[in-house]
C-alpha cells in the first residue's frame, strides 16, 4: 500500500513523479499517523511491531519516538509553526515523560546513554532528539517548563560523556551540543563535543566530495545522511558563515557524482550498509537545494527527491499498517543489520529537510527536469573513493563499480568472517541487489584453493579516470578465506573495470595462484520476473562458463541467477570479460561488441565494434589508454 491522503498528481509542475511539496507533507504526516498507533500512554516511546534489534525493545521504543520526531519536526518548522495534527504537543509529553526517571524499567523512561559498546543506541537517537527540539524550539522548547528543560539537557549531555562508536556517531554529540548552545546551555563541554567531532570530520574527508566513515575506507550513502547533513545543517541553522565555507563546497562537490546515482526510475543505488533507510537516501539532495550549496538546479533536486520517495512508496516500503517495514522494496532480512529495529526505517525522516524550504522556494516551484542519469550516457570516475559512476540513459540504469570501499576496520585483520556482501562485491546498480551470505556472491572474483572459495575484504584502489564517453577504476584484494588457511602467502589480484556504453570490461590479474587453484567470476544477480538481462562473455583465460543460482534471492526479487567463468589457475595468469546489464529489449550478444583481443599475462587490448576504438590495459605498472579508432599492437 501506500500512504493514504495523497494529493492529486500534478504532472504540470512535477512531469516526471507528479508529487509537489503538499505530496511531502502528507506523506510526513501519513507516516507520523501510523507510527503513533503503537506509543506508549503518555508517548514517551514508541514500540513499533517486529523483531527487537540487538539493542532490545526499551531502545527500540526510544528509537521509534527520535526518528519519527524528526520528521514532525521538519515538517512544522517547514510550515513556519504551523501545526495542524498537534505533533508537537504529542512530542512534548513524551519527552517530560521519558526522562522523568531514565534508566526505570517502566512503562515510558528513557534509556540512558552510555559508550556505544554498552549501551550505545541511544546515542544515535539523543542527536534526533536535539535536531528535533532545535527545529521546533519556539514551538516546543521554548514553551517547555524548567524542569523538563533540565531534565531533558541532563538526559541529552549523556551524548557528551560517553565514548561514539568511531565513524558518523561523533556527529551526534556534535548535534546535541549544537543544540544546547543554541538555547543558552553551552559550556566547556559543548565546546569539546563540537571541535572533536570537527578535527575527525578532517581526518576523514578524502577529496571529491567524499568522506570515509571513521578511518577506513567506508564510502556509502553515511555520507549523504550523516557526514554533510550534520555539520551543513547545523552552520546553516546557526548562520555560521566560517564552517558554511567550509561544508557548503563539499556538499557541492559530493552532489556532483552522487547525483548520478539515482536511476530513471527513482531508485537510489543500493550499496553499502543502512539500505532500510530508503529515500533518506535522498537527503543531501534536499540540503543542498535548502543552503544553495548544490550543482543541481531545482527543477533536478526536486526530480531525484520526489522519484525517490515515489520510487519506495509504490513498491511497497509502506505496509498494510502505514509503517515502514524493515527491507527495501518490502520486507527483506537480508538487507539488514543486527543495529535495525522496527523503527530503524525512519531514519527516512532526513529527507523531509527539504520541507525546510518554503513553498515559494524553486525547489517547489520550478518544473520538474530530468534526472542526471535520464540525460545521457554517462561515465565518472571517482579516484578519491576508487568508484566508477556507469549509467546509461535508454534504460535509466545505474552501476556503481567498486574498487574502493570495503567496510574494513582499520584496525582488525582480514578476515574472511568479515565479508559484507553490501560493500565486497565489484559493481552495484539501482536495479540489483547483491545476493545474501550463503549464496552465491554475484559480481566477484574468487580464487577457490582446495575447493574454499576466497573473499574480497580489505580493497586498495590503484586508480580511476575517465575521458569523455569511458572511464576505469582499478584496485588490489588480498583473498582470505573461510574454512581453511586464513590467506595463502603472496596470493592478490588486481582488478580493472572499464565502461563504455552499456558495457564493461572488466580484467584481474591473478598473482601467485597455488597448484590446483581454479579462479570464477560472477556477473549481475537478476530475476526470472524481471525486465532484465544479465550476462558475462569470456575473452581471455577463461575456459568455462555457467549459470549459478541464489535462492534466497535479492532485495530485488525473490530468487536470483548470474552468469559464470572458471578457470584452473596456477602463479600469474590474466583473465578478461566482458559483462552486460541492461534493460533494453533484445540486446545484441556481447560476443559482437569486441572484433578483436591481444592478451598477454601482464595486459590485454581489446578493440570496440561500435566505433573501431581500443583499449589497452596493462599492469607492469598499470596503466589503461583509450585510444578512438587506432589500431592493435
């Protein structure tokens, strides 16, 4: 189902998705509905039906109060105070109620805050709290009594005294010291929460627009929903113009290639951790359209936020009840973290920042344009986190080719028991999904000694660039693996992705292979019931080629396939594909996109049917040239 009380569409204004703000604001509000079914008496917590987190039921309910308060908070502030469903006296009662006695085992106290390996979520969800109560503070703060005030700085400095998990999470006590200041109740220990939080955000900011989330190389949508929206918000909020110069250019900056990264069907790309977090997806779009710190115009801003909110509300994110379940589409467990609870979805509430602008504001008043990836072909390499941005405009689709970002704690070693499917595989798209643990990965490269097949954890980018209609990105995995010896000595391979077109070729050199050592490769994971078409063709060192099955499927569909390549490997040996996902109709095989290949252990060069240009790829050091119509050798 979808949200009941939608407005009508309008298609003049909104020609692509036909939703205009009133369609925001309902759906807020729609939401808001649902959620405050299951609230505690006096709506200190709300404890949405399903399978608690690892943080258990009391936290869960914390949870369900913070997210949802959210998003009724962007939508009054956004309505200038207006208030005509009374969220904000529900908000404010149960906040006199959940920290009236914090830590009770009671029917509405609060969770106290404590270091995230304790009791940590909390944490995650005082930042709502403090975001919330500083959007709506002459609303509600302000019209608080002094000792809910108190009571509720006291409950919130928990977030100053407690140790963050060592990512995103110290944007949280930088939050609620934010808000603090911001009534009057800053001190020394406001001031330390805010510059810790500002010297990590440092330390982190890889170049391009990207941060890593903590010190590895975690690149994800983190970045949109928590890494800029924190600290833009917050200089906004404060009219901090220092800072505003400092977070404005990189949210610009971010916006440039994460634009390209919803499909023309609204979708966002799915990749990495937190997916049940939907069109939050979207957020950094809707800030950057709020500061004016965005390369995209209004009418574009508003084609990829309403198409992602649209994209989930009509695929079933909103069930019978009105909430949100725990999955993509609809429900899918394995999407999911041991961190999500019912509530968890309604992180979704960031993207109603864009209610921060007004009605009159372009975002709501320009017509609709067309999405980045419903323009051209597209190719953008991203060297900073070692992605490669592919879309293709005939079918809307999207990839995001990883050599780059891995998930992997830099201070734990590899291990096999770490892979995540949501960061390990080499290419993600808008209308896949990777296939769970268990299964047969999709889009991986293996090395399989003794019949144990490796995984790619920790990833080394080598490089990216692009030219006008191409580009490559390369990295470097060591394989571990699981059930045998942890990694076998001098054993990598380095991986080149290259796109053109609809295409991609995609080339590994394996080094120092053991005797009886076979390599596979695995293409794009697609449905029997989808309009889709997945394929691989061999073009050098590959000897075998099949179809493996994944029964449990993707948060795609339900049940999956993927095209296959083995070989025997043994010391260094080069292996080239080429690989297709497409949604066009009857697309010509791939054995007729390549006339010619010229392959050694240490490169390859591959000559394109469509235009008589060559690549060439080589590794010794590794380099890759496009050259448009020259000839081989």
């Amino acid at each position: 189902m979808s949200i009941p009380g939608l407005p009508e569409e309008n298609r003049e204004l909104s020609p692509h998705t036909g939703y205009t703000r009133e369609h925001w604001e309902a759906a807020a509000d729609g939401l808001l509905d649902a959620a405050w079914q299951w609230a505690t008496p006096h709506g200190a917590l709300l404890d949405l039906p399903g399978r608690p987190s690892a943080s258990g039921v009391r936290s869960d309910g914390l949870e369900g109060y913070a997210r949802t308060f959210l998003a009724g908070a962007f939508r009054v502030a956004g309505a200038e105070g207006k208030d005509p469903h009374g969220w904000l006296d529900r908000y404010a009662q149960g906040l006199a109620a959940g920290t009236r006695t914090p830590g009770r085992d009671d029917t509405e106290s609060w969770p106290v805050v404590l270091d995230h390996h304790i009791q940590g979520q909390p944490m995650v969800e005082s930042a709502c709290v403090a975001l919330g109560l500083r959007l709506t503070s002459p609303w509600l703060w302000d019209r608080l009594d002094g000792d809910v005030q108190d009571r509720a700085e006291e409950w919130l400095r928990g977030a100053l005294r407690h140790v963050p998990a060592p990512n995103n999470w110290y944007l949280f006590p930088y939050t609620v010291a934010g808000f603090l200041e911001s009534v009057g109740r800053g001190d020394t220990e406001t001031a330390r929460a805010r510059e810790r939080a500002l010297e990590l955000l440092e330390t982190w900011y890889r170049g391009q627009g990207w941060y890593g989330d903590g010190d590895g190389r975690a690149f994800d949508h983190y970045n949109g929903w928590a890494l800029h929206l924190y600290p833009t918000l917050d200089a906004q909020l404060s009219n901090d113009k220092r800072q505003l110069e400092v977070h404005g250019p990189r949210l610009r900056e971010h916006l440039e290639s994460f634009g390209l990264l919803f499909g023309g069907d609204g979708a966002p790309i799915h990749f990495g951790r937190s997916l049940t977090y939907r069109f939050a997806a979207a957020a950094s779009v809707a800030l950057g359209a709020v500061t004016g710190h965005t390369p995209l115009t209004p009418g574009t801003s508003r084609r990829l936020l309403s198409g992602s909110l649209r994209y989930f509300l009509d695929r079933g994110s909103v069930g019978d009840d009105g909430l949100l379940s725990l999955g993509w589409h609809g429900p899918h467990e394995a999407s999911l973290q041991n961190y999500s609870g019912p509530a968890s979805p309604y992180w979704a509430s960031k993207a109603f920042v864009c209610l921060l602008a007004p009605a009159e504001h372009p975002l709501w008043t320009a017509t609709e344009e067309p999405a980045p990836s419903e323009t051209r072909d597209r190719v953008l390499a991203l060297p900073a986190p070692g992605l490669l941005v592919h879309s293709t405009r005939a079918d809307g689709l999207v990839r995001l080719h990883n050599h780059g970002s891995d998930h992997a704690r830099p201070h734990e070693a590899q291990s096999a028991a770490h892979e995540d499917p949501l960061y390990a595989r080499h290419a993600y798209s808008t209308r896949t999904g990777p296939t769970a643990r268990g299964n047969t990965p999709d889009n991986h490269i293996a090395v399989e000694v003794a019949g144990i097949r490796s995984a790619r954890c920790r990833i080394e980018p080598l490089g990216a660039d692009n030219g006008p209609d191409w580009g490559w990105a390369a990295s470097r995995h060591t394989p571990v693996f699981v059930g045998g010896p942890p990694m076998v000595p001098g054993l990598s391979v380095e991986s080149v992705t290259v796109a053109k077109g609809r295409y991609e070729l995609r080339v590994h050199r394996v080094i120092g292979a053991p005797h009886g050592a076979r390599v596979t490769h695995t293409g794009w994971a697609t449905g029997p019931e989808e309009n889709l078409h997945s394929a691989l063709h061999p073009l050098h060192g590959w000897t075998a080629q099949d179809e493996q099955r994944a029964p449990q499927g993707t948060a795609f569909t339900r049940w999956a396939r993927m095209p296959r390549l083995t070989a025997g490997t043994e010391g260094t040996s080069l292996y080239a594909a080429l690989a297709l996902l497409t949604a066009e109709p009857e697309p010509a095989p791939l054995a007729d996109a390549v006339t010619a290949v010229d392959a050694t252990a240490d490169g390859v060069e591959v000559r394109w049917a469509d235009d008589g240009s060559t690549t060439l790829i080589s590794f010794e050091p590794l380099a890759v040239e496009h050259r448009e119509g020259a000839p081989m050798g």
